[in-house]
C-alpha cells in the first residue's frame, strides 16, 4: 500500500481512495455529488481550472451555439461541440464511486507525480466548496492511499469491489455478513445507485465523459461481462476479508 508521497508509475493502474478526514461526511446532498464528480472531470487537467470559469464558459458556449442559425438541437451535436476534451489529462480516471465519507477511484496514471497531483486538486477544490457552503474551516480529506494492481484478475476484483460499494445503503453490514436479498441489492445497483460508474459500464448513460471505459470494459467482456461480473460478487458473497492488499476500506 501507498501513500501520496510514494512515486506512483506512469501507464501503471491504482486503485486510490480518498476518505474524509474523521469519516465526517463530505457528501450532504445530491449538489455534493454532482460537484464531486464534476470535480474529478475537471481537475483532470495539468493546467491551472477553476471550477467557475469553467463552468461560466461552457454555459456561455451553450448558448452562443445554440443562436447560431441552423445549429443542431441542444439534445444531439450540440452538446458533443461543448464536450470537446481541451484538458491535459494527470490520469485516465477508469472506475469510480461516491460514498458519504470517500471516494474510490481505479486509476491510470499518465503524466509523472500525476496521480498525486490529481488527488491533490481533487481534495483542496472540493474542500473549497464545502468548506466556503457549509461554512467550515480546515482540512476535509486526509492522505489518498493507493494500491498497484499487477494483473487483470486484481482488476476484475477491484471493478466489482469498486461497484458494490454502495450497497452499505440497502444492506448494512453486508461486508461482514452477506447479503440477505440479492435481488434488492442487484436492482439498486444497476438502476437506483447513480453515483458511481457502474451505470456507464452497463451501456446506460450517467456521466460518460468522466471515464475513460474501453480498456477495462474488453477485459471484462463488454455490458454483459461488466453486469455478470458485479452480479456474481453479489451472488456469491465473495469474502472481502481474505482479499490481500488489493482492497482499500
């Protein structure tokens, strides 16, 4: 296991978690989900952002194109002209999930010293929000750590690890003692849970630009094996507790 002091490998895969300082909450409402995960979209830049401006800019370009005569409707091109990619990529941000108190992302590192300086940006920007929305002062999240997956059977392991995380909600206390409705748990994870990645995996569009899903998505099997390897971990109660240091709490 590492740290963010620890030099990470470029075009290497991590799996990293950043949780709250004390495990306070750091996600109230739904506002604080969407700027997290717009957060990890935009601090994925080697440039200084600002979180306004961008934001400023996009709605200001939103509706220039949308005067321009015979420009497409806001609902087909339109939107793939504003998300035109501009950004100097730190990582390739494969697999993610917002959880009350942390975050677990899996990881391509692409630029050096970039995941530390993606988690970094991540941290103080939101920390920023949160702390300027709640009036709050300090530090919001301690240290990311990170754990190097050397194989294709950890990183299965961590895609569906990864994924199941927020079935704390419809199932507390699953990871010491199952899952006591498969079915629930399953329904609430591929149609309920919009926090994470999992529904982009499955072919259902929530946040697609925010994961880069080719590389991880032909080792599982496509949607299919996407879905049947997340249902399995459910199915079969996979026992989290012998699963080395490949797995972050």
């Amino acid at each position: 296991m590492t740290t963010g002091k620890i030099q990470l490998v470029n075009n290497e895969i991590y799996h990293v978690i950043l949780r709250a300082v004390g495990d306070s909450l750091v996600f109230n409402d739904q506002n604080d989900y969407y700027r997290g995960i717009f957060s990890i979209y935009e601090f994925n830049n080697s440039n200084f952002v600002e979180i306004w401006r961008r934001r400023r800019d996009r709605n200001i370009l939103k509706r220039q194109l949308s005067q321009i005569v015979g420009c497409p409707t806001p609902h087909t091109d339109l939107n793939k002209l504003i998300e035109i990619d501009r950004r100097d990529k730190l990582v390739e941000v494969l697999v993610f999930a917002f959880m009350p108190n942390h975050i677990h992302l899996l990881l391509r590192q692409l630029k050096d010293d970039g995941i530390s300086r993606f988690m970094q940006k991540v941290g103080g920007g939101y920390a920023n929000y949160f702390n300027k929305k709640y009036n709050r002062k300090g530090h919001l999240f301690n240290k990311f750590k990170s754990v190097y997956i050397t194989d294709d059977d950890q990183l299965k392991t961590v895609f569906a690890y990864i994924h199941t995380n927020p079935l704390s909600f419809p199932e507390p206390g699953w990871k010491e003692n199952g899952i006591k409705d498969e079915n629930k748990a399953i329904k609430f994870l591929e149609e309920e849970y919009r926090w994470s990645s999992h529904f982009d995996y499955l072919g259902k569009k929530n946040f697609p630009s925010v994961t880069n899903r080719d590389f991880i998505s032909e080792i599982m099997g496509g949607e299919q094996g996407c879905r049947d390897t997340t249902r399995d971990w459910v199915k079969y109660k996979k026992d989290i507790n012998n699963l080395g240091n490949i797995i972050l709490e």
